[in-house]
C-alpha cells in the first residue's frame, strides 16, 4: 500500500486531473436537468427512449452524445471561455458566426445549396402561373452582409447576397419580385440591421414596407407617423452561437401599437411584451412564429403574408393600410394556400424570406398542395 502511495505521488498532475475527472463526472450525473439555454436561444436535446433498432443503427448512442453535450455541468460557463480564448487566439468566427467590423457578426457560408434555392424559385414561379388573377409579390430580404458590405472583413465566408438576388429574379415570372437591396443599401449610415441577431431592425423593415407599398400602387405611411419604442440590452441569434465575450449589446426598436393578432382562437396584443425581459426579445414580434394567424387592421382590402422571421416586425406596418393582415409559416402547416385565399379573397399575397432561409427551407412546396 506504502509503496502504492508513493507511486501516485509521483504524478501529482495525472492525480490531480484524475480527480477532477471523477468530481465533474459525479456532479454532473446530480446536475438539473435543463429544456432550455437561454444563453444559445434553443432547446436542449432530451434524454432518449431506449430502442433497440435505434441501437443497431448507431442513432440511440448519438442521441446520448447530444444529450451528454446539452447538459455538461457548467456549460455555459465553458462556453464562454472558449470564446474568450479564442478571441485572444484572434480568431475571426466562432461556432458557423463570422465576425465583422465595428462588433457586426454575420453566418458563415463556405457552400451553399443552391439546388433547394432552384427547389424554391420553381415553386414559387409554379404557383403564381397558375394563378394569373391574384395580385403575388415575392420579396426576398438581404442579409447584412449584401447590405453592410463596409462591416465584411475582407474574404470572409459569407452569403453571396447578390447571386441569391439575380437568381430569383430572373426565376421568377416578370413583376412579381421585389429587389429591396437598393433602397435599403441608400441607407447603410442608419441602424437597418442589429449587430448581435441576423434580423434586420425595424427601420430596416421600414424601407422594406415602403416598397411593397409602392410597388401595388399604394402610399406608405411616412416614417414619422410611427412611434419607435427602444428596449435597451438585446443580443441576437448571433451572439447566442458565438458568445463573444467582448459583444457590443443591440437596441431592438418596435412601433407603438394597439393591433390584436389571433392565433389559434385566442386574440391578444400583436406583441408579446413578456419577451422583453428575457435574451431572444426579438420574439415579442407577432407573438413568436404562429403558423397562420390574423391580424385586424384600420384600412382597406386585405393582404396574405407567407413569411420566415423576417417579416415579423414587417407586418406591423401594415395595420394602418389594411383592414385584416393574415401570417402564414409554412413550417407549421400542413396544408396548401388555396383554402385561405378562397375563404378571404386577398387582394394582395406577398412571400417575404431572407437571403440565407430561402437557401435551406423546405417548405414551400407546400404552396402547391390542395
């Protein structure tokens, strides 16, 4: 036994590391269980259900894997020492974010898919030729590196805004899309995208809302008729990948409103202000991402929107030019569109996706089911 102790004595570090090993690995088995990182702005994966095939196809020992990555004690502590240390190291991304200039961050692109992006295009052209009668726009919002171009650090793997943008307008049948990276690049000296989230901020929807408007034929409501409300201390989807120690927190805007959205029966504020006080605020916008809901405005006609996240602080423009505003995400619907336009009669149906979702969802075959 002496001579036992006298050995281990010899390597204080692999002693020393040994127990560390066996002391995290005892606290983590009595950790608590988390659903949610608020940190990452995600769900966290569950401890799976044992299944005997998900075994032999090697999937169960994976989902054990992801399970085990998810709830590490001190997670995010750890988190955030990498990104410390990697920023002293001068890195220039972190966790698929790309760092840019003056604190902006943007999603890396080494390759994109662009067979979905054709997917996409074909669907949409498909399903406004068989509808010659209805008024169909397709706006397809940059992302702040085809915009902020003076924020890219030079050679950095971002999306390549300007190929997306051509490709679908030379898809897609004459008229019907909307280029909104002109008018807002006449804007870069004004704060049109966050820093921290890969959004757009609500003057930036502005520019954006304008020029649908003007594109039916119709007036946009001046941009001083809107009342702008800052909520101070926002960090985006961005930052939740990447943890910079170093970030420079966003001031998420929304405009003053007293619009009711119903969602699934229930009818409440078009904002959920309860978001304000947690990390993900850009959330409150149509209370998160219903997949249909309707929106009761104070104009005329009514107009359809098929949208991702970008259209969420877009919509609420839209109240004061509108008597009803309905929102469609096609991710959580299982149906085509033709049961609500010939329940409403739309004058106007407008898609609005950004430049990188347009490259992955999936989702819009559904436009052509019945």
């Amino acid at each position: 036994m002496k001579n036992i102790w006298n050995n281990i004595k010899k390597y204080p570090l692999l002693v020393f590391f040994a127990v560390l090993l066996y002391t995290i690995s005892i606290a983590d088995l009595f950790s608590p269980v988390e659903t949610f990182s608020e940190l990452e702005n995600r769900k966290l994966a569950t401890f799976p259900k044992f299944s005997w095939q998900q075994l032999f196809d090697n999937e169960y020992t994976i989902k054990i894997e992801d399970f085990t990555e998810d709830h590490f004690i001190l997670r995010d502590k750890w988190i955030s020492l990498k990104s410390i240390s990697e920023s002293v190291l001068g890195k220039k991304e972190n966790n698929g974010v790309v760092y840019g200039k003056d604190g902006y961050m943007f999603t890396k692109f080494i390759s994109a898919d662009y067979n979905q992006l054709a997917k996409n295009m074909d669907n949409v052209s498909k399903f406004i030729n068989n509808r010659p009668d209805l008024d169909i726009k397709f706006m397809l919002a940059p992302t702040a590196p085809g915009v902020m171009t003076d924020k890219v650090l030079e050679k950095s793997p971002v999306v390549d805004t300007q190929y997306i943008l051509d490709y679908a307008q030379n898809n897609l049948p004459e008229g019907t899309f909307i280029n909104v990276q002109p008018r807002l690049a006449e804007h870069t000296d004004e704060y049109i995208y966050y820093r921290t989230d890969h959004h757009w901020t609500t003057l930036g929807a502005y520019y954006a809302y304008e020029q649908f408007m003007q594109t039916i034929g119709r007036q946009a409501q001046p941009l001083d008729s809107f009342t702008f409300v800052d909520v101070e201390n926002f960090l985006g989807t961005h930052y939740s990948k990447a943890k910079n120690y170093n970030v420079q927190p966003d001031v998420l805007s929304y405009i003053e409103s007293d619009a009711q959205i119903t969602i699934n029966d229930v009818t409440d504020s078009i904002y959920d202000y309860s978001k304000l006080d947690v990390r993900d605020k850009y959330a409150m916008f149509l209370r998160g991402n219903p997949g249909y809901a309707t929106i009761k405005g104070n104009g005329e006609g009514k107009v359809l929107i098929v949208k991702d996240s970008y259209a969420n602080c877009f919509v609420p423009y839209l109240v004061n030019d509108f008597e009803q505003i309905d929102v469609i995400d096609l991710r959580y619907i299982t149906m085509g569109l033709d049961r609500f336009i010939q329940e409403n009669g739309y004058e106007h149906i407008l898609f609005l996706y950004n430049c990188e979702t347009i490259l992955t969802d999936e989702n819009l075959v559904k436009i052509n089911l019945f």
